[in-house]
C-alpha cells in the first residue's frame, strides 16, 4: 500500500464530495421520460452491466436505445434549440462543397506554412535584393509580395512567370523551387479554398460553427485557452496550499514520521513500461520520509492530486490517470527512482510505486482530482465526446439525412450503431463513458472542501 496514515485516511473519508453523482435507479423502461442524452447513458450503462452474462436484458434495451438515438438525433437536429456542430456535421456530409471545404479547411495552415517556408527559401528580400535587375528579382519581389497578402492567384501567376523566363534569365535553384512550389499543390488548394469562401452553403455551415465557439486557432480561441490554464494554475496553487498545511499537521501528529509536498512530479523515462497516453506529470504530491538509501534521501507516494478547471474535464483525463497509475506500477520495487520536480529532484522508492491502486475503490485513498467549479444541480451523464460520437455514426448521420429529406425516417437503420456500440473496440470509450464519468466524480473535491478537510 502506499504510505499512509490514519489522519491521512480520516481526513480522506471526511471531504465533501460535492461533485459525486447522485445514484440513479437504472432503470431503462422509463428512459421515454427523461431526455434522450440521459436516457442513453443509463441504458448504455444498463447494456455494459449486462453485455457478458445477460443475453435476455441486451435484446430488451435494444430498442430502447434506438429510439432514445432517433429522439437524440431530432432533437440535434431542430434549428432553433439543436446542436450546431451536429448540423454542420450533417450539411458537410450531405453538401459535397462543404465537405470540400472541409477538407480544404483541415490542412489550410499546413499548406499556409509550406507556401511561405517554399518563397522564403528563393525569394526573401534578403536574397533577391542582391541579385542584379531583371525580370527575375522582379518577379521573386512579386511572388513574396503576393504570399505575404495571400494572394494565392498571384503567387501561383508570378511562379509560373519565374518558369517561363529563358534559362539564361533565371537561376537553376530558383526555378526547381519554383516547379517545386507549383507542383506541391498548395496554391491550387488555397485559392480553391478561397473561392469556396462565397458558397452559399459553405457560409451556412461556417455559421454553424461559429455558434459553436471560437475557431480553432483564432485570437479567441487561444484567448480562452490561456484563460483555462490560468483557472488551472490557480487550483494547483489552492490545493498545493491545502495540501502542505496537512503536511505541517501531519508532522506535528507522527513524531518519528516526516511529509513534504512537491508540484509537477515528472515521471522518469527509466520505469520500465510504455509512457504512450499515459499520465507522466503529476500536479501535486504528498511524499513520506521513508529513510535513506546511501547518502541519498528517499520517499513514498502518500497522495497524488490532479487539479481540473472544470468538471468535465476530470472524465475525460480518468483514462489517462489510470495509465500512468499502471505505468508507476511497473517500477523495480528494489530500486527507487529520480523524479523531476518544481523543487528539485526527489527520489521515490520502487515499492512505494508497485503498491499503488490502478483501479477501483483503492483509489479513493491515493487520488483526488481537484477543483473550483460550482457543482451542477443536474449532472450530464452522457458526456460530449460520447454524444458527438454517437451522432457522427454513419447511420445516424444517414438517418438524419432522411429526415431533412422526407420528415420521417425507420428508426431501425440506426441498429448497426447498437451493434458497434457493444461490439467494435472503438466504441469502448462510449460503453465505458458512464462508469468512468461516476469514477472521476466520486474522486472529486471541490478546492474550499479540500482545505477545510487539510486544516480541520
């Protein structure tokens, strides 16, 4: 076990869990009562319960589970209260100049950075303002001129101009860079890209997702990010505080014990197992003096906790906290390990991180997400990513199809995604979503409840 203590355990046990989930009476032949998101998550859980020993209940939530989907699906689809990013996901999958568009879309920047990298190597004015005057330092200047702007016509016409000058007019080097750039097929797709821009249904579906949030990339959406790391930092700094308060209490109760709190433990590449989507820096750590080992100081892993600026956010990491609980368990238990923190390098002993839980109950008493998110009356138990994936199946996308076409559609085309859901690993993360969802919650700690319990 990792190294504990029965202050430690008590104060554990007595933090309010604001965010755990109330316990829903799994009860699927009711689910035409609640809304289709709740209503397929519990019988998505209902059928995970089931899938390996229960046959009779599989075939009864069969249906249940379409309609409870067909009833998602319209719901996503109504123009006024619907979903924006389903609707576009519909009109790129009906609409072929939106799909291009899309497609345009995808590597946009990429073929933005190869065009620019591509005229900066022949035609920086840095280099073509020492070549002699002539109809190639001209046409170079109008080639960067015309990329700086995004004038990709007068890119690809100015290109095409440095081509057709005589040999004797024109560096070797810079019209292979020349052929080199046309041949890429950047140019053509951006200004492809660009003439799509006045679509109609190309600016529909642009609308769509700006409704959505701010684009990717966009001085917004950076904006918001930087503001979610910033809530971020500021609840790994409340609990940090939280946490080395209990320390000094910790040390006060044990006479012969000793606890430090170190922030941004870095996993050391030396544990002998796969770093791959696995958790490899933990935000703050309780340690326990466990002796010396040589001249050199070593610890145990008393806590471990991850600070969230939101609560959905703890979910969607559960996954990847778990691998790296199963990647700490593969160290040596003979040796112990250097790990890098915010306050220097602290040297964990192997047994401490063989001996952490990697799964159920157990973790309660090592792991806590933390954050400072008020907690929501109604939780969503059916989780984006989820909801996303099951309204982006082809059938559901079909079916969706058939209603914009005739206002009615079979229900029963949606069956194949039933299928997948219970059989295709890729759906795994959906048939598991609503037990990892109830798992981070019960883990969850609310900063104000995390320093009462430290310094109760």
């Amino acid at each position: 076990m990792p190294a504990s203590s029965s202050l430690l355990d008590r104060t554990l046990s007595a933090i309010a869990r604001r965010y755990r989930l109330p316990r829903y009476e799994l009860d699927a032949s009711r689910t035409h009562e609640l809304s289709p998101e709740t209503a397929l998550a519990l019988i998505i859980e209902q059928a995970r319960i089931a899938k390996t020993c229960d046959t009779t209940t599989i075939a009864a939530l069969q249906q249940r589970f379409i309609d409870s989907l067909a009833r998602l699906i319209a719901s996503a689809m109504h123009p006024q209260t619907g979903d924006a990013v389903f609707q576009a996901t519909l009109l790129r999958y009906r609409e072929p100049t939106v799909s291009e568009y899309a497609s345009l879309s995808s590597q946009a920047e990429r073929d933005r950075r190869s065009i620019h990298a591509a005229v900066n190597a022949m035609a920086h004015p840095a280099r073509h303002q020492r070549m002699p005057p002539g109809a190639q330092r001209d046409w170079l200047g109008r080639l960067y001129e015309a990329a700086a702007v995004s004038s990709w016509s007068r890119a690809e016409e100015s290109a095409q101009r440095l081509l057709d000058l005589a040999d004797t007019d024109i560096e070797a080097s810079v019209k292979r860079r020349a052929q080199l750039l046309l041949d890429s097929g950047a140019l053509a797709r951006l200004q492809r890209l660009q003439a799509l821009d006045d679509d109609e249904l190309v600016r529909r579906y642009r609308s769509l997702w700006d409704r959505h949030g701010p684009r990717s990339g966009s001085a917004a959406a950076a904006a918001q990010g930087v503001a979610s790391k910033r809530r971020g930092a500021e609840v790994e700094a409340l609990a940090t505080r939280a946490l080395e308060a209990f320390a000094e209490r910790l040390d006060k109760e044990e006479a012969h014990a000793s606890y430090r709190v170190v922030t941004s433990m870095r996993v050391p590449a030396s544990i002998p197992s796969s770093h791959e989507h696995a958790k490899t820096e933990w935000d703050v750590v309780l340690l326990r003096h466990a002796g010396t080992s040589g001249d050199t100081v070593v610890w145990d892993i008393s806590l471990l906790i991850e600070a969230k600026a939101s609560v959905d956010a703890a979910s969607t990491d559960l996954p990847r906290l778990l691998r790296g609980l199963r990647l700490l368990a593969h160290a040596d238990a003979n040796a112990h390990y250097a790990f890098e923190t915010q306050q220097g390098v602290v040297h964990v002993r192997g047994a401490s991180l063989t001996s952490l839980p990697t799964e159920g109950d157990r973790l309660a008493n090592t792991v806590l997400y933390c954050c400072d998110a008020p907690a929501d009356a109604s939780p969503r138990l059916l989780n984006a990513a989820s909801r996303m994936q099951l309204l982006s199946a082809p059938e559901s996308l079909a079916y969706a199809g058939m209603l914009t076409e005739h206002q009615h559609a079979d229900a029963r085309t949606l069956e194949p995604v039933w299928h997948a859901l219970l059989e295709s690993p890729r759906w795994r993360v959906v048939l598991d979503q609503y037990a990892i969802l109830r798992q981070a919650r019960d883990l969850m700690v609310h900063t104000d409840d995390l320093l009462a319990a430290m310094r109760s």
